[in-house]
C-alpha cells in the first residue's frame, strides 16, 4: 500500500555510499516522502496514473523549487518511479515498495540535457524496463500487452515546466515542504538508532 503519514513503512538504517555499488544507483533502506496532495496535478493514463508535484523546500533566500513526477499505479496506492527535477543534484529513484526502500539514480544534463524532456522520453519509451527495476513485473507485462495512455505526457511535462520557475507562493510551499519533510522523518525514521551521517540522509 502506498506510504503515508498515517501509515508509514517500518525504517531501517539506511547503507552508506561505501557498501553500495554506485554504477547499479544509491540503495538506501527508507521510504521517499509522499507527495503533498493539494501541491499534485494527476493524470490517469490506463494502467498507471502519473502525478506532478510543485515541490519546495529550504527558507527565506534559500528556496529549492521544481517538480517531482511521480508515476504510480491505476489505483495510486504504489509509487514506482519518481523524478526529482529541483536542487543542484537531480535525480530519479526505483522505489521498492515489498521492502520499502529506494534506489537513487543522480542526472547528468551535461549529457542528456534538460531532465524533464528527458523524463518524458524514459517514460513514452521505457517504461515496463523502469517498472520491473523497481519490482512491478506483473504491471510491466501489463503494460506490454496492453498498453497505456501516454498521450497524457505532453500535459505532463506542460505541468512540470509550470512548476520549474519562481511562484508567488513558493516561500508557503517551501516552509510547508520542510515541515511536511521533517514530519515523515518522525514518522518514518524515529527506530533507526541514531548517527550523525544517517540524519543527512535524503528522503525526498
């Protein structure tokens, strides 16, 4: 079922960058933050429904801003694939949900360029490979033997380049943001034992 504040997965102590093979991404034992609900734009598209999230985090003079976009099943109760255009570092992650855990995957835009462009090719054009990376076999093949609607990407990435550039409002996400983030770390984390290195943890 997908991860709330109400109902959070059971936390682990996530591994360090020297016990993982970064070639095959970043494994970290932990659940990504869900999404803020009244900050995502969904788009059912058959098979799977795909959300864009106008995502904000830091404070006065240090605002981190951009949209996620996050593809989850029909009946939007498993995330499997998010994309995290905002920050220095952009990223996507796997996000196993039989463990709870992801695997984090950095961008390079010096060589595929802008990410959100690049983002909707993966999804038109990879999109049962990226499902069972992330465990969703049964939904892969689904999506390979009957397709799904992905006329709803060029919406999609109208709805994510809306969310790249400064808003009006962005100073409420932004302190929104980081409470709503610090709130799935008290619920999600508070049994992993503490360690300074494991607290800088990202779980965006």
């Amino acid at each position: 079922m997908v991860s709330t504040m109400d109902n959070p997965p059971p936390a682990t102590r996530a591994l360090s960058n020297r016990q993982v093979d970064t070639i095959r991404g970043q494994y970290h034992k932990f659940m990504l933050i869900p999404p803020i609900e009244h900050h995502s734009r969904w788009f059912d598209a058959g098979l799977i429904s795909i959300a864009v999230e106008a995502r904000a985090l830091g404070g006065p003079g240090s605002i981190v801003r951009g949209p996620s976009i996050h593809v989850f099943n029909a009946a939007r109760d498993e995330e499997y694939i998010r994309f995290d255009v905002f920050g220095k570092v952009l990223h996507y992650h796997y996000i196993l949900n039989e463990v709870n855990h992801n695997i984090l995957w950095g961008y390079d835009p010096d060589l595929n360029g802008p990410m959100i462009p690049w983002a909707i090719a993966a999804l038109r054009d990879r999109l049962p490979v990226m499902l069972r990376r992330a465990g969703a076999h049964a939904l892969a093949t689904e999506v390979e033997e009957q397709g799904w609607n992905s006329a709803v990407l060029a919406d999609v990435a109208k709805a994510a380049d809306r969310c790249a550039g400064p808003r009006d409002d962005d100073l409420v996400r932004a302190e929104e943001g980081m409470a709503w983030m610090y709130r799935w770390k008290a619920v999600h984390r508070n049994s992993i034992p503490s360690k300074k290195a494991s607290t800088r943890r990202r779980l965006c």
